[in-house]
C-alpha cells in the first residue's frame, strides 16, 4: 500500500513513480508493506519494495546517513499507529513531507563517527561504539543520546534518550545524568541505585534552534529518539512491537548484549512548547519567558539572601566549586575569555610597552621586570630579537598544547612541557579534582 498522497508535491512524486522505477538511483529506503516515499520531494525517487526494506542494513547508495535516519523518523511517525501510540500532535505536525523537509532544512543532523558502519552490518555493535559516542561540547547542542550503565556482576543497560532543553540544549541532560538532578527515567535510576556506572555520548545532533522552531524540531527529535530505542532495541518490548514496527527492527533483541532502559517509545510523549503557536507568537513567547526567569531567580536571590546573607554566601560559593570540579574544561575556556576580553578592552594596560596585561597581576609582575625598567630608562619599548633558540622553545611549547603532548585528563588542561605538567599536579588543586572524581566513582 502507499502512503496517503497529502499535497500537490506528494502526488507529483507519485506521479513520477513509473519514470522512477526504472532508475538505476535508489531510493533511501522502501518499506517492506508497499512501496512508499523516503527521500525529500526535491529528490525522491522510487524502486519496487524488494529492492530494499527497513529490516535491510543501511547502504550507502541510498543516500547519506543523515538522510537515511530522517527518512526512518518521518516514516515512523506517518505509520498507521493508534493514538495511544503515538501522539496525534506529532502526526499532525508531520502530515507531510514537505513539512518535515522544512524542518530538516532549517536544522541539518551531524551524526556520530561510526555510525553508519554500525548500521549497516548485519549485527548490533557491541559496547564499545557507545563508549566512544561524542560527548557534549561547550556550544549548546540539541542531540539523540546513548546512556550506557554497566555493571561488573550485572548486564548492560542501554537508554536512548534526546536532551532538548530550549536554553540548555543536551548539556543540561548530561549535567543531570553526573549530578544524579532533574528528571532521571526510572529503569536509569533504578540501574544506578544498584551501583551501575553510567557513560554518555551523542548519536546524532544540531545546533540550539531559535524560538520559532523549537516546537516541531522537538516532534522531530522524539521521532528520531524513538527510531534509535527500536533499532538498538533500547526499549521493553510492548506486546503490539510486532504488530505496528516489526520492519524497523535491524536485529532480533537476542543478538544485543544490553537490556534495554526505556519503558516506553518517546513517541507517545507529548510535545513541550505549543505546536499552534506561529513564528511570531512562539518568539514573543520565549522572550517572556525569559523575563520571567530572570525576574523568579531575582526574587528568589533576594529572599534567600535577606534571610541568611552568610549561608546564602557559602550556598554559592559551595555551587560554583561544585560546577567548577565538575566542568575544569569551560573554566579553563571562560578564564581564557576573561584574559583575552581583558587585553582587547587594554584594562590593564602599559603605555611605556606598549603591553596589555590579562589581569592586575599580569601587570603588577610586568612592571618589576627588567625589560620593564629598561623601556622607562629609554623611554620607550626596547626591542630585543629573539634568538633561534628562544624562537624553537616557543614553537615546542605551541605545539604541546595544540597536540595536548603533556595533558592532565581529570583537570582537562594542557601543558608545554613535563615539567610544567608535573608542576601543574603537584597542586593542591589538581589533587582535589582527582580525589572527588575518584570518590565519584567508588
């Protein structure tokens, strides 16, 4: 059977199904009930089902990965589900696919190394290919991730969530998995009170979407967490998996070596943000909301404050230690563009040298140098060539810490050389970050 034809652009790709058939492109990918539309309107084409099913490991030759992943979360959502299944809204908002297109245009997928090979082989990957999943960077990102817990005496979990926070994007997720805060799914929480350990990393993302797109690209998104929880057969069986998604299934939950750590397909989910709402409507809405928040944290600082100012003081400091043990790479990222704003602006700047200073420091330490003293003397910079030595030792240094040679993992810092590295953990700093995050673990 064939999809229903839900606007002009779908029947002219109808249309084009004869010409198409005989076309030595293939399609994306068919379905194994009929043969029906994968690819975008601008480059569909179609092949008779036997060419290709969705039991069938991805092929290159359909199309990139990325396209191949959409087309499955278009296709899910557009199956004949009951509403207990899938939320109506969700297949409201995809009747089409010139709809979907619009969003995938406006927010591209980047996907994780590997995962087209995992895809394509006729067996589940093992443990490995999620232990080396990305793990969220500094820029916000909105993403499809992979939980894996394990157990030294247990069997693996596998969850498949997506962190779609309008502000923090999946970093928020992430933080929330570390911190054991926020809203933690039931066969996770239940995995980590056993004494599971827990790795996370990214299947599939885009950037942090304005306003006005965050609805449906949310839709989007918990289409595509739930074709990831069917294929790596993440989620407990429901008795009508076989009736309503048996051909999106690439192995049998026999071949995996995790149980799954999802209860239910994020599908039936309902959709934060109104769907209703227009471009115009859904700004105007997040800029209020933001006030909002701005002024709820505002009177929120001042209440606690006015009733105690000194547990108040050492609440937040405890905060901000806390947040600094837990993220060493963006402290170091923000230090770095306080310093850099600091000599942009010349706030700590001499005149004699021509020199502008990160910090008050810097500068207190430039003005006792001896290159200081002879600049006042002549009154003016004097500039010294640097030595072919001094030029190599530079360049070394450079190059250390573009190739991270001597790096410090849990202070996610590196350094020139081993003597700066061994300095550097020789700190009492550095020494309580590896204390805590071992105690982390245990």
């Amino acid at each position: 059977m064939l999809l229903p034809l839900q606007d002009l652009e779908d029947a002219f790709c109808f249309c084009s199904c004869v010409l198409a058939s005989s076309s030595s492109i293939p399609p994306l990918f068919s379905f194994c009930v009929g043969c029906i539309q994968l690819a975008s309107c601008l480059h569909s084409v179609f092949l008779p089902l036997q060419d290709f099913t969705m039991e069938d490991p991805y092929d290159a030759r359909y199309g990139s990965i990325e396209s191949h992943i959409d087309a499955a979360g278009f296709q899910l959502v557009n199956l004949n589900l009951p509403s207990w299944y899938i939320n109506p809204d969700i297949k409201v908002a995809f009747a089409s696919l010139s709809q979907w297109d619009n969003v995938v245009r406006d927010a591209p997928l980047q996907v994780a190394p590997g995962l087209a090979e995992v895809l394509s082989s006729s067996k589940p990957p093992g443990l490995d290919f999620f232990r080396r999943l990305p793990k969220p960077p500094a820029s916000k990102l909105w993403a499809v991730y992979a939980l894996i817990l394990e157990h030294l005496e247990l069997e693996p979990v596998l969850y498949i969530g997506s962190g779609t926070s309008a502000s923090a994007g999946v970093q928020g997720r992430h933080t929330g998995y570390l911190t054991g805060s926020g809203n933690i799914p039931v066969l996770v929480k239940l995995a980590l009170n056993q004494g599971y350990s827990l790795c996370f990393g990214m299947l599939c993302w885009t950037p942090l979407p304005p306003p006005q797109l965050v609805p449906r690209l949310r839709a989007r998104f918990l289409a595509l967490e739930s074709v990831f929880a069917v294929i790596f057969c993440a989620c407990v069986k429901m008795i009508m998996d076989d009736v309503f998604i048996p051909d999106f299934f690439l192995w049998s939950r026999a071949e995996v070596t995790w149980k799954p750590g999802c209860t239910h397909l994020s599908l039936s989910e309902s959709v934060r943000a109104d769907l209703e709402l227009t471009e115009e409507e859904l700004v105007l809405a997040h800029e209020l909301r933001l006030q909002r928040n701005v002024a709820k944290t505002q009177r929120c600082r001042k209440r606690k404050r006015e009733e105690d100012e000194e547990l108040y003081l050492q609440n937040n400091l405890a905060q901000h230690q806390a947040w600094s043990e837990r993220n060493p790479g963006r402290v170091n990222e923000i230090a770095a563009d306080v310093r850099n704003k600091a000599k942009d602006l010349q706030r700590f700047r001499c005149e004699v040298c021509d020199h502008n200073a990160a910090t008050q420091h810097a500068l207190d330490s430039h003005l006792l140098t001896k290159a200081h003293l002879d600049a006042e003397k002549a009154g003016r910079k004097v500039l010294k060539p640097l030595s072919a030595a001094a030029l190599n030792r530079r360049a070394s240094r450079e190059a250390a810490i573009a190739n991270r040679v001597h790096y410090c993992a849990p202070c996610d810092k590196a350094c020139t050389s081993s003597t700066d590295l061994k300095r550097h953990k020789d700190k009492q700093k550095h020494k309580d970050i590896v204390a805590r995050q071992q105690a982390r673990k245990q």
